[in-house]
C-alpha cells in the first residue's frame, strides 16, 4: 500500500525527521487560507500516488496566499502522469542549497533492510543507478542490531556531507530507519532531503511503501489507504478477499495458488499470449468467490479468452466448476473459456463444464496454448 506524502511525512515527523509546517487542501479556498497562515511563500504540490509530479507539473511555487490559490485551482483540474489530483500539500517553500536522497528498502536477496544515500538527490534514484550507480552508498542493515552509528557517518562521507550537518543526518537516518521497522514498511524514502540555504536539513518529499501483510497490525495506518489508489475492479476484488492485479494482456487467468498463477502466465507467456491479470483466488474458494473472480476478470474490456487453472486440493473441482456455471448465468459473454482442472472431483467439474460447451484441458501446457489461440482468433493483441 502507498501512502501519500503528506501521510508519509507525518510519520517521519513522529520519528524526528524535520519536515516543512503546512497542510492539505482541497480546495484553492483552503490551499489560500493554509497560505495566509504561514504567512510566507508557499510551494503546492499534487498529492498523487506516483513519482515525477515536478517535471508533470504538479508542483509550484507560489509568493503570496491569493497566488497559492490561483496554482492550487490548476493543480486541482489536472492530471498527473494519468491520475486525477483531489488534494494538494500546501506547506513553506524550501530554500534550496543542495539535495541528497536517503531511502531504506527491503533487499530480498540479502534478507534484510538496505539504507541508500547519494549526492544526486531531486532526481529518480533508479536513473542515478543507471547513469552514476557509484553515487550510490548502500548500507546492508543488521534487522537484530539496527542502523549503527558508523554506518550513518559511512554514507555521511560517501555522499560529501558537510561535517556540520552530521548531527542531524544521524537523527534523519535513525528516524527513517526506525519509521521503517516499526510501520512495516517495505520502502522509506526522502528524496529529496535538502540541505537550506542556512545549513539545515529538511524532508522536502517523502514516500511510504507498507507491507499489505503487515497491514493487520497498524490499523491507524490501515485506515489511510486512498482508495483511488486502485483500480475499481482490484478494489472489488479486496472486498472477496481474492488477490488480483490488473495488467494489460488479454488472456484472463483464474488459479488458485500464488505461486500456480504465476507459472500460468509464463506459460501464457512462452507459448505467445499475454495476461491480463494475475488472479489468486485463494484454498478452498467456493462459488460465491469464482463467481465474483470470474465477473472481475470479464469486467476488463481487453479480455479476449479466460483460462481456468485449478489445482484441487483444498478447492473442490466441482465446486469450481459450479461457481463458473453460476457466474456465466450473470454475465452475457461471449469470450471463450478454457479450464484446465486437476484433483479432488475433477471429472465431476469437467463434465459440468464440457455441457456448457467450456473448452477443457488436461495439463496446463495445452490449456495455455488452446487459450493463446482463442485469444488471437478473437482478433485480440495477445
Ligand atoms: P516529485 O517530483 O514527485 O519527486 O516531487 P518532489 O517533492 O521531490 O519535488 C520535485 C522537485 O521540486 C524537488 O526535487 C525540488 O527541486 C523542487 N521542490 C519541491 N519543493 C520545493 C520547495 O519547497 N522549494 C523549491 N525551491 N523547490 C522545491
Ligand atoms: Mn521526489
């Protein structure tokens, strides 16, 4: 789950990373009075769940509260980089001398939290990774002994930071490091983290990632999803408890099982079509479920052909198999359907979906490739 940056530097803020005072308006009436209230420039800037929003035009500058209004009236109609802006961040304009990035990522491979710090801040840190990767200074964190002192004057010194300025980088480093940890969070990021004109340091942009699994033990944070973060179909698909992620091919899949939805769009993949989603419909999904998972997967226009790939154990085939018939009774469609069902009752499942004339198949190579070709005979990019 992303949080927005103004959620996200109200954390950092509780941790003692120092942030500029301001608030968020909805409004150019608001932006204007939040303004008048610091009673000095102000930036504006569109709170939208994506990076990039200064070179889209999402933030500026403003010198005076009417100013404020008038930019946050434009950045309220706009769009950026493809979504709406409801809310801006109106705080005190930053004076800028420098700009460094300093983020903490879970690093998969090393099985623990990596700190970056690099000089090139203000800019997209994977572009910096391409262009300059040895600005870069990454700390690989201990999660049993934490972020260590002689790791923060590590990138301190990686990075050039001025000797005057380390006192506070250290509260900034902890305070992000612990943030981290303690919202269960798989990124924390401050790009960038600005040195002032009078040799301070200040969070000017911040983001969160959260660990949607970690989500149960934060309801406080839980409660500030956007829910326009989502598409409405994947928000859907939360209130069924399915897991699902849209994407942008046209062969709707339906498994149950992680890790089996995945090697299903590989082999979607391999054998020339692509998917339209991914979709886990979870153990033991009844009816109800695939019926709601199967109006979800056909609500996306792109769809050309739907492949069911159900391995049953826990899940029953037949009661697969009824909760497709179920949800064809809903839905006027006329995609081809393919389904590929092995384990407990599978030839009861097959039989029910053979009379509704459904495509059937016996390993998933052949359900894969029979759904790549009805895709491409619907005329469909695949
Ligand atoms: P992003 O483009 O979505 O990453 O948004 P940021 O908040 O990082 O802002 C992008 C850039 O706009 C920053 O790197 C700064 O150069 C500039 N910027 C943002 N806030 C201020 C500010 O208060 N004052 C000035 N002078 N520049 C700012
Ligand atoms: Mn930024």
């Amino acid at each position: 789950m992303k949080l927005q940056e103004h959620q996200s530097k109200r954390i950092f803020a509780r941790y003692g990373v120092p942030v500029p005072e301001g608030g968020v308006a909805t409004t150019p009436q608001e932006a204007r009075e939040i303004a008048a209230r610091l009673g000095k420039p102000v930036v504006v800037k569109a709170q939208v769940l994506v990076g990039g929003r200064g070179k889209a035009g999402g933030i500026k500058l403003a010198e005076t509260p009417e100013e404020g209004g008038a930019i946050a009236a434009q950045i309220l109609g706009m769009d950026v980089r493809g979504l709406p802006v409801r809310s801006v961040l109106v705080e005190e304009a930053a004076d800028i001398a420098s700009e460094i990035y300093l983020g903490v990522v879970v690093d998969r491979a090393a099985r623990r939290p990596v700190m970056m710090a690099s000089s090139e801040g203000g800019i997209e840190i994977e572009e910096v990774a391409r262009r300059t990767p040895e600005r870069i200074i990454k700390v690989p964190v201990d999660p049993f002994l934490g972020l260590r002192d002689y790791q923060v004057r590590e990138m301190a010194y990686g990075i050039g930071l001025e000797y005057d300025l380390m006192p506070g980088f250290v509260k900034v480093a902890r305070g992000l490091y612990t943030a981290f940890v303690e919202c269960d969070a798989s990124l924390a990021e401050i790009n960038p983290l600005v040195v002032t004109g009078d040799g301070a340091l200040l969070a000017v942009d911040a983001k969160v990632l959260l660990d949607d699994n970690a989500l149960f033990r934060h309801p406080d944070l839980a409660g500030m999803r956007d829910l326009h973060e989502d598409t409405p179909a994947e928000r859907e698909a939360r209130s069924y408890d399915i897991s699902y992620v849209q994407l942008d091919g046209t062969i709707g899949c339906m498994v149950n099982g992680a890790g089996l939805a995945m090697a299903t769009m590989d082999l979607t993949k391999l054998y020339g079509g692509a998917p339209a989603n991914f979709l886990d419909i979870g153990g033991g999904a009844k009816a109800d479920t695939v019926a709601a998972a199967l109006r979800l997967i056909l609500s996306d226009k792109n769809v050309k052909a739907v492949l069911f790939n159900i391995f049953g154990g826990i899940t029953r085939c037949d009661e697969v198999a009824r909760g497709i018939l179920a949800a064809l009774e809903g839905v006027e469609t006329d995609v081809p359907m393919i389904a590929r069902l092995v384990g407990t009752n599978e030839q009861e499942g097959r039989r029910l979906l053979a009379e509704a004339k459904m495509i059937t198949a016996v390993t998933l190579e052949e359900a894969a490739q029979k759904a790549v070709a009805a895709a491409s005979a619907c005329g469909g990019r695949t």
